[in-house]
C-alpha cells in the first residue's frame, strides 16, 4: 500500500485539493493525509513538491509501431499520394522498424504520460515489443484484404496472428481485432472476423471515412480510388458502400478511426450502435482529410476521444501535443470547454471506449496515474494550461507500480 499527497488532484478535469490517495494495484481510498495514515499505518508514503498535481495517465487508443521507422520516407498531403508511397515504401520501413525502434516509440509514449495504448498490428512484427511495454496495452490484429479468390488465406494468416497475440495475454495485455477499412476489406472476411469477435468478446477497431477519395469510391466507384485499385488489384468497383459496411457493425460497439467525411445517416448509424469516434487530427491534417465536426458528434451523443495514429501519419505519439494541435484545428469550438473534452477524450472516455478500469482518480479504478510540476497554483484554466505547458511528468504510475 501507497499513500501520495499531491497538492493537487485532476480526476480527469475536476480540480480538487488537500486530498492524498492510498493505493495498491488499483485505489483505495481517498481523503486526508492524517485520515489514510491513520487507516493504513503501514502504508509507504510518498510526498510531493509544492503545485504538484496527480491525474489520471493518458490512453492512447489508435497507434500503428510498425512504421515507426518513417520520418521523411512518405508523402504528406493527400491521402491516394499518401497511400501510393506507403506501398512504394512499405518494405523498406518494415525492414528498418526493428525491435528496438518499436521500443523507443513506445518509450516515447510512456515519457509523455500514455499508460495504455491500443496498437493496431497489420503484420505482427510488433507482437514481442506490445506485450512487453510497461504500459497496458489493446493489441488489435488487423484484417485486410479485398479480393475473394484470396480470403481462406487472409483469414488464416489473421487467425494466426489472433492466435499468436493469445499465448502472450495477461493482466494489462489484451488481444484485439481491427478491420482496416471498408474498401479494403471483403465483407466475407469481416463477417467472418465479426464472429470471432463475438465469440470470444474482443475488443474492435475499424478505420471508416478517412478521406474524401473513399467518400466517393464508395459512393459512386469514382474518384482517385478508382485508378489506384485498377492498377493494384484489377478492381473496378467498392466492395460494398458505406451503409452496408456499417450494418455488418449494429450489433457490434466498435472504435470507428477517422470518420472525417461521414454524412448526417452515418453519424445516425454510429450513434445508434453505440460506436465510438477516434479522432486523429496531426493524422488527418497531414493526409489532406479535413477536421472532423466534433459538434456533430456531441449532437449526435456519440462518443470520440483523441489518439496519434503512427508515425507514417504523425511527427510524435505524444497525446498533449495531439491535443494541442487539436485545439487549433477547431477554431470555431470555445477554447476551455474543448480542452476539458480532450483531456477527458484521453482519459476517461477512452478508459470506457477501451472497456478499461482506469481514466479517473476515483475509489476502485485501476492506479494508473501520472504526477506532474506545475510552475504556480493551478486555475480554472488547468485543461487548458496541461495541454499548451507540456509540464514535466516526475513519476508515473501503472497498476500502482512506479514504471519511471
């Protein structure tokens, strides 16, 4: 047992004072440092400089390591270019992300404050560094493949993965099934992963919407998705359209990636099925898609939190500054409230997208927690001033296990 008494608590955008916590794996309790001594005599105490504050750790829930190699290999700006220097690239970043590039991106992670992350794992070459990370980690093995002639072997090289990632759970690890996209994904297959994910109750990820090049593919099979699947895969028409992708979805809550250029029936659909929206705006931006129209989300009651994508997308996978390019991104949202929805977008509401025990500084939820140095008392402000100052993070805990 621990007790920290921090001079200040954010759980996760509540401000609170004079209140320590007492923890083991998970929270125990919370009051009064002379309370919790007195109720667990024994307990190690652990003090905390003047303005220090305690908050819940961060989750980042969408992130691809397997191409943490990238730096200025892809092309950056619109999506189909985009998407064309990945396959022109992709051997080349596979090779080059070994072992330890995908540890040093998940250490990054964890310096930043990202207790738990959810990687979507196209190829399993990031199988070994996931379920060693300190942090608590979603391992989403990721389906793709549009042609029919090739399912059986798509789905068994899937299964396989699946399989693979199993024998490696454990407490804080946790495998998972992401279907990459409705155009590049057979509904034979994602029927057939839909199963699985029911029987045996798995978390799911899908990337739906990211730009406006899928829009119109799957609208009317017409745009510059049209040429790009003539070349690679002798493929004139969608697999299916937006509708019928999201039907194979209604019975089952899934974390939607994007969903940029979703019309007001999409949004109905999501929201009917209880999905949840990841945003991703360093991605979006950087790929040409446009910024999503979080109003709409809100007004639709749907869910959405905040994450990197990976570093063929993205500069960082720092949370605080894909929030702070978020904050700029919608210009037209008031400033503090839409820095109190991210944090909670990272912390809580991603903790119940996720199905996980953590998100918030509260009696029996998982001891997940950083402790950062503010500079002077916080305000009213604190969202805000998180997420513009980057304070530095002087202790992180994980399950209540001092992990830095």
């Amino acid at each position: 047992m621990k007790i920290i008494t921090p001079a200040y608590i954010l759980t996760p955008t509540e401000l609170k004072k004079g209140l320590s916590v007492a923890f083991d794996r998970t929270i125990k309790a919370i009051d009064t440092a002379e309370h919790l001594y007195k109720q667990f005599p024994k307990a190690e105490r652990i003090p905390c400089k003047p303005n220090s504050l305690l908050m819940p750790g961060l989750i980042n829930a969408h992130v691809h390591l397997e191409f943490s190699a990238n730096k200025t290999a892809l092309q950056y700006g619109d999506f189909v270019p985009w998407l064309h220097s990945v396959i022109e690239h992709r051997d080349d970043l596979m090779q080059q992300c070994d072992q330890t590039r995908m540890h040093d991106a998940v250490m990054m992670m964890l310096h930043s404050g990202i207790t738990t992350f959810g990687a979507v794992s196209s190829y399993g070459l990031d199988l070994e560094v996931a379920a060693n990370a300190p942090q608590n980690v979603i391992f989403f093995n990721e389906l793709i493949g549009s042609q029919a002639n090739m399912a059986d072997a798509l789905f068994s090289d899937f299964l396989a993965r699946l399989d693979a990632s199993k024998s490696l759970q454990r407490e804080g690890f946790y495998p998972a099934v992401a279907i990459h996209s409705p155009y590049s994904v057979h509904p034979i297959l994602i029927k057939k992963a839909l199963q699985r994910v029911h029987n045996e109750s798995l978390r799911l990820s899908a990337h739906f919407m990211e730009s406006s090049s899928e829009r119109e593919w799957l609208d009317s099979n017409q745009g510059r998705f049209k040429k790009f699947f003539k070349d690679f895969l002798n493929q004139s028409h969608a697999l299916c359209n937006a509708n019928e992708f999201l039907v194979l979805f209604e019975k089952t809550p899934t974390l939607m990636t994007h969903v940029v250029h979703a019309d007001t029936c999409e949004l109905e659909q999501l929201a009917k099925a209880s999905h949840t929206v990841i945003h991703c705006p360093v991605s979006n931006r950087l790929l040409g898609s446009g910024a999503i129209n979080l109003d709409d989300l809100e007004q639709h009651g749907i869910n959405w939190i905040t994450a990197t994508d990976g570093l063929s997308s993205n500069y960082t996978l720092n949370l605080f500054e894909e929030m702070k390019a978020a904050l700029f991104m919608h210009a037209d949202t008031p400033l503090l409230p839409l820095a109190k929805r991210l944090l909670e977008s990272v912390t809580l509401n991603a903790a119940k997208a996720l199905h996980l025990n953590s998100g918030a500084i509260d009696i029996g939820k998982d001891a997940d927690m950083l402790l950062l140095e503010l500079d002077s008392a916080p305000t009213e402000q604190i969202a805000l001033h998180l997420i513009l100052q980057h304070y530095p993070i002087s202790s992180i805990f994980i399950h209540g296990t001092k992990v830095n």
